[in-house]
C-alpha cells in the first residue's frame, strides 16, 4: 500500500493531507498556524496530526504555497539589485531597490548592439552588495544572446556570491519591462524560497519519509526541486492553482468557479474540463505585470487575517495580513489585558498603525539593512506584542509608520490587529481561540466608527462577503465595468448575478459565507468535506507539464545561403543550413523537456511530447522559411490515483 503526502503552506495556516494511491480517498488531514521565521514548525505540527503509521509507505509529497504570492501582495520580498543592459523601455517603477542601466544588448538575431560596460557593473556591484540580497539582470534581446546575462552573472557571483537571476531563464516572451519585473521579483523571492524548501525538506528528513518532492506552480502544474528553488516567481499563485485542482478533486466537479478566502487574500478562478484556465498575458500580483504564466484569476489583498482598522469613520481591511487579537491572546497570557488597557487615540492621528488595537512583536528573522532610527525602535520591540506607546517609552526615536512600515517590510516585526476572523468569534461564527479578545478589539474600533461592536463586526464580515462576490463576478465578467458589477453587488438594483456553473467555496469558516453569497449570486454554491484543506489536496493533483519554445531564422535575410540560426532558452547555435537547424531545435527541445520531467521524477515512459511548427515567410519569399517557431510541449504524470 502506497500513499501521497500533500502540503500547502498558506501565510495563515499549513494545511496537510494523506491519500491513499490506490483509489484517491482520504486517509487524514490537518490544520496547523503557520509560524515564522522558521516555517518548519507549522510543517511539522500540520504532518503531525496525520496517520504516523502510512509514513514509512509515503512516496510522493507535493507542495503548494501562497508564500511567493503573499510576499509580493504584502512588499515584502528581499532588498534587490536591477541590472538593466541596453536599450530597457522604462515604462514606470520596478521592484528594486537600487537600478542600473548600462549600455550592452542585442538586436532581434541575437547579435551584439553595444558592448557590454562590464566596469560599470562590478562598480555597482561593489556600492550595493551589502545592501541587497540578491541581483536581477535584464538585457536586451537577451532571450535571442543571454551572453551579456550571463557575463554579469559571473563577475557578480564572483565578487558578493549573491543569487543572480537572469530575465532569458525565466521567459522567452518578447517584453522586455515584463521580464526584468519578473526578474526582479525572483530575484526577491529566492533567499524565502530556499529557507521554505529547506523546512520542508528537513521535515521529511525527519519522519524518515524517502519520497520524490514536488511543488505546485502557478499554472497547475508541478515542478522539480531544483526549478523551484531557481524560478521561486513561478509558484506565484500557486495557491490558488492548488484551490482549482483540490476544489475539482473535492467536489468531484470537473468544470466550477473556485473561491478560495485565506488568510492573505480572496481568489477566484476557474477549471474547465479538469484543465485550470490560464491567462493570456502574464500575471498580475501586487500591480507587477509579470511574465509568468499562471491560472487566470482575480485576486485581492483581503483574507480572514487582513488587518481591519478606521479612519475618518470608513472601515478599511487590508492590504496587510495581521496576528489576529484572539489568536494573540490564545498566545500570549498578558495580551488581553494590555489590550484592555490600550487608549483609544483621537481620530485625527489614526492611521494603519496608529490604532487602539494595532501592537508589534519581533518575527525573528535577521537583521539586515537597517538606518540608525530603524535599529532604534527595533531594539525597542520585545518578543511579545508591544503597543506603540510602550515601544515609544523604550526607544529614544518614536515609531512612526515609515519606520514601522520599513520594519515590516524587512520582516523584522509582526503586527497584531483585529481581523475578519476576530469578527466571526464575535459573531459566534467561527471560535477557535480568544473570543473575549475579539469582543474587545471590537468594542474599541466600533466606537470609534460610531457603531455597537456587533454591528461592526457585521459590517466587517459584509464587506469581506461582497468583496467575495465582486471577485466572482469581475472574474466571470472580463471586459465588463467593474463599478457596474460593484453596485449590482452592493445591492443599489433591484437585480442579482446568475452564474451558470457551481461556486466551489474553500478555506476554514467559509461556510459562514454561504448564505450572504447566495442572497448576491444565483448560482449552486458548494463547500465539499475538506474544504478546508483544499489547497493541500491540490498539490497533489498537478501534472507535470514543460513548454519549450525555439526558433529558426537565417542568419541574413538578404541572403539566407549564409546559414541559418537556431534560438533556445539555452541560448542561440548557428548551422550551415535550415534542415540541420530544424533537426537541433526538434531534438534540443525534446531534450529539455525529457530532462526536467526526470527532475520532477516522471520517467520518459510516462511522458506525451507534442510537437507543434508554424513556418513564416513573404509572399515573394523563395528560400527556406523566414521563420519558423517549433512548440515542444511535454505532459508527465508524477502520480497517478486508480479512482
């Protein structure tokens, strides 16, 4: 008897899940808080509620996470350096804290516009490297000559040892601003991504499971340790891929809109015919249009542990995900009276840290990069939540919120505050922890928005419904006005949604939910058994699945008896004739798809290649095609359940 171990680690809790291989069926699940810094501790107390007994037959484990997406919707991912080579349109901000743009790059056949300032770059590497904690290069054309990427890369490694990344490894799309985003935000990603395989790894180590290790990407798809550990951008919105899959294999539904309520964030997308419905363009998170190819979705910054605060009377939730209050008190014994005793501030100073129930604590991590007046309040805030007065009585430097804002982004501090699942304990809804903690953040913030804390709370958990039934529909309804599907949501016509295929609702108390989404939306609307850990049984439903792209064009338009040039993620190969070059980038591209699918332990046996070619050429044009693009696509199954 053989069993499959599915882990998806969330920024509010790790869920855990054992299948059984032979027919799919559940053996047990689990739920367990994620902590931080050191995740290993929500993966081993998710694991440990398990069947022990089936560990020992376990040979599979496959893991989602929101950790890559969380990290981009809430800033804080690693301090990076952008290195852009060549003529990079600059079309706005990028997710970097220092920039340089030096001279270098390549046309559209990959030959060399410029060269590369080679000096220019060890220069800036020298000025930031202790600043940052990693590099990110963008070139020019690099998906058609990554040997100036690839040159920095060297020089970089050999004077900081920082991870580089490097745009051609992560798209072969044309758009140079997306790629160097999305470099960039990889490049932020890694040092979290490697400390969270690493948990995950010593873990399995640790319950003496010997077992292939995946993780879920953000298309649906399962990846190899090693790409996951180089590509950490690609499981963006590995979650919500994973809520697809679990929420098909759940509900048995092999077509269904998907609405998954975190801790972090509300998202919403769809599968079609067992198949997750991708986007056309690259992924959106936290505003960075990305070259990642992920599951189209909408998404939004407020989740069951979203940070609720007031200003000016008007109830805000978000975009920052908090320690709930009756999750603190749960915690901390001290906490419910210091909460208590908080002052409730004039409403003219508040802000979102500025709040009766807002405290800090230290998260643990390493501090790294911080200015004088940032050590100050840091040194200040002790391991257990701390309210700004008493931070303020420490530290010699008052805490404002640029410094507290700094602080979290660093991830050096937690912040505890009241949040949708503070409301539902005063609701009675949902109590698991401190309900008494609930009730008085509540009472505070209610007076504050002139309203009892039972009305607040409701208002609170109205807001999170319709901000659900508004990502539905804005998801439904591509190209629609969304202020008009906003008020149609909010009530102000005498009219409702109807949606034609079953809502599959999943997270913890979604269920307190059901009945205000079917007063907004016309729709069958279910929560399978287990749809609290979805995620984690999506994990392990993903296929393994590689698109290699490549491209053959001659060496010379004017004259194509020159040879002809084949392109690949590797890198470009000049050949004497157009067949030689077809022949390569046929056999290169099955290669490489063989290749990975051996990383994520799927044998050649067990792989469909599909090869599709698309030839391009004028009208007057007598030679060899002008273009052609060779599509290699490769389908593994990493496991398959006899259901």
């Amino acid at each position: 008897m053989h069993y499959s171990l599915g882990i998806d680690a969330g920024g509010t809790y790790t869920d855990a899940i054992l299948v059984k291989d032979s027919d799919g069926s559940i053996i047990s699940s689990s739920k367990a808080l994620t902590t931080y810094p050191d995740l290993v501790v929500g993966i081993r107390n998710a694991i440990e509620s398990l069947d022990s007994e089936s560990f020992e037959h376990v040979n599979l484990v496959s893991v989602s996470t929101t950790l890559a997406t969380n990290t981009v919707l809430e800033g804080t991912g690693c301090p990076v350096a952008l290195i852009l080579v060549g003529e990079h349109p600059v079309k706005g901000d990028f997710p970097a804290k220092h920039i340089l743009s030096t001279p270098g790059g390549h046309d559209f056949n990959g030959g060399e516009i410029e060269e590369l300032d080679i000096e220019a770059v060890r220069n800036f590497a020298e000025k930031v490297k202790d600043d940052v904690a990693a590099f990110a290069v963008s070139s020019f054309f690099s998906i058609r000559n990554p040997e100036h990427e690839i040159a920095i890369t060297d020089v970089i490694h050999e004077m900081t040892g920082l991870p580089v990344v490097c745009g051609h490894e992560l798209s072969q799309d044309l758009g140079a601003y997306e790629r160097a985003v999305t470099a960039a935000l990889n490049a932020q990603l890694i040092p979290i991504a490697h400390k969270f395989v690493r948990s995950v790894m010593d873990e399995i180590e640790r319950k003496n499971i010997d077992a292939r290790l995946l993780m879920l990407k953000c298309d649906g798809t399962v990846v190899g340790l090693k790409d996951a550990l180089d590509k950490p951008v690609e499981t963006i919105f590995s979650g919500p891929a994973a809520s697809l899959v679990g929420a098909s294999f759940l509900s048995g539904l092999d077509t269904c809109a998907v609405v998954d309520v975190g801790g972090t964030s509300t998202d919403v997308s769809a599968i079609n015919d067992g198949i997750p419905e991708l986007s056309d363009t690259g992924a959106v998170v936290g505003g960075w249009k990305t070259r990642v190819r992920a599951t189209r979705m909408e998404t939004s910054a407020m989740g069951g542990d979203s940070h609720v605060w007031t200003r000016s009377k008007k109830i805000n939730i978000g975009p920052r995900r908090v320690i709930p209050l009756c999750l603190a008190s749960s915690k901390y014994p001290s906490f419910l009276n210091k909460l208590k005793k908080s002052p409730v501030p004039l409403r003219s100073v508040l802000d979102r840290n500025v709040q009766p129930t807002k405290f800090f604590m230290r998260s643990g991590f390493k501090p790294v990069g911080l200015d004088e007046s940032e050590a100050e309040v840091l040194n200040a805030i002790g391991d257990e939540p701390m309210s700004l007065d008493e931070i303020s009585l420490v530290s010699k430097r008052y805490p404002s919120t640029v410094i507290i804002d700094s602080l979290i982004q660093k991830r050096l501090i937690q912040a505890v505050g009241f949040t949708p699942t503070d409301a539902l304990h005063v609701l009675g809804e949902y109590t698991s922890w401190d309900v008494e903690a609930s009730k008085v953040g509540a009472e505070k913030l209610g007076r504050l928005s002139k309203m009892t804390s039972f009305d607040f709370c409701v208002k609170v958990k109205e807001i999170v419904a319709k901000n659900m039934a508004f990502n539905l529909m804005s998801y439904l309804l591509p190209g629609i006005d969304r202020d008009g599907i906003k008020k149609i949501v909010e009530g102000e016509f005498k009219s409702r949604f109807k949606v034609d295929i079953p809502v599959v609702l999943l997270g913890g108390p979604v269920i307190a939910y059901e009945e205000y989404m079917e007063n907004v939306i016309d729709a069958e609307i279910i929560i399978p058994d287990h749809a609290e850990v979805g995620n984690a049984a999506g994990a392990l439903f993903g296929k393994g699945i590689k698109r290699v792209e490549l491209i053959v064009r001659p060496v010379s338009v004017a004259d194509p008896s020159e040879g002809y040039l084949a392109f690949s993620p590797m890198g470009r190969r000049t050949f004497d004739n157009y067949r030689e070059a077809i022949e390569y980038a046929s056999d290169h591209g099955k290669k490489l798809v063989i290749d990975y699918m051996g990383e994520c332990g799927v044998s050649k046996d067990n792989t469909e290649i599909n090869i599709t070619q698309k030839t391009y050429s004028p009208e007057d044009w007598k030679h060899d095609p002008l273009e052609t693009v060779i599509h290699i696509t490769g389908i593994g199954y990493p496991k398959k359940f006899m259901m």
